[in-house]
C-alpha cells in the first residue's frame, strides 16, 4: 500500500514538473522584426527602383503572424502579396499564405494577421519563408525579402 502511495506521488510530481516545463516554452514571448524587400533578392534578380519592408510579429505559443508591409517606387501597381516557402535566398518556392486579398486593388501598407500550422511554423522559424510583392509589370514579383526572425 505504502508503495502504491510512493509511485502514485512520484507520478503526479512528474507530470506536475512535465506541464510546468511545458508551459513556460509555451509562453514564449512575440518577435517582432523587420525584413528589407528589393528586387536583387528576386529569383532571378529584377532590376527596379521599387523597395520596401515588412514589419512582423510572430506568437511562438499561437502560431500567428502579424504583418505590415509597406512599398515605393514599383515600376507598376502591386497586383498581390504572399509569403512563399520553404526556399532559401536565390530559390523559389510556392505560395503559402496570400498577404492581400484575392483579386482585390492592393495599396502600402498591406497588414493582415494568420495562423500558421505546425510545420509552417517550423519552416518560418527556419528562415525557410520569403516575403514577395508582384506587380504587373513583374508578375513572378518585383521585390522580395527573406523572412529571418531573430533567434533566441
């Protein structure tokens, strides 16, 4: 009976420390950085006067990211917006999550806000994602910028 008690108190203490250790990696604090758009980063490169940035916060314990592009200088109107992966810089690489809404007149600042799935996440986390802006002269994009979140 005693060591019933034992083995039931050194069950509950483990998983009591096991939910506590995994509670405090849940509640990691947002990241919040910037990534510079141009058209050297295309793949391939594009020549233009068009540059921009992204502000972004990604919530390791929702798995959201949150996003406020701005733009200038394009050699035409932005058609869409979307992060693209997994790829690293120089490679392309399909889209995972449109930043602008389908179809509808795009203008700085594009913000908007999503949840990412599990794997998704890994890959952002891995500098795997890339940011690109598509106009209509350059609709393969015209400035593009590799997501790098700062590690900890």
């Amino acid at each position: 009976m005693i060591r019933r008690i034992l083995w039931l108190a050194v069950a509950v203490v483990a998983g009591l420390a096991g939910a506590a250790a995994a509670g405090g990696s849940a509640l990691a604090a947002p990241l919040s950085f910037t990534v510079t758009l141009t058209g050297a980063q295309q793949a391939p490169p594009v020549q233009t006067t068009g540059s921009g940035k992204a502000d972004l916060t990604y919530d390791p314990t929702t798995r959201v990211v949150t996003w406020s592009i701005t733009y200038s200088g394009l050699s035409s109107p932005v058609t869409m917006a979307h992060f693209h992966g997994p790829a690293g810089p120089g490679d392309n690489a399909p889209v995972r999550i449109w930043l602008t809404k389908r179809g509808a007149p795009v203008s700085s600042p594009i913000a908007g806000q999503a949840m990412l799935t599990p794997q998704q996440a890994q890959q952002f986390m891995a500098d795997q994602w890339y940011i690109n802006v598509h106009s209509k002269d350059h609709p393969a994009g015209e400035i593009r910028g590799q997501v790098r979140p700062p590690k900890s």
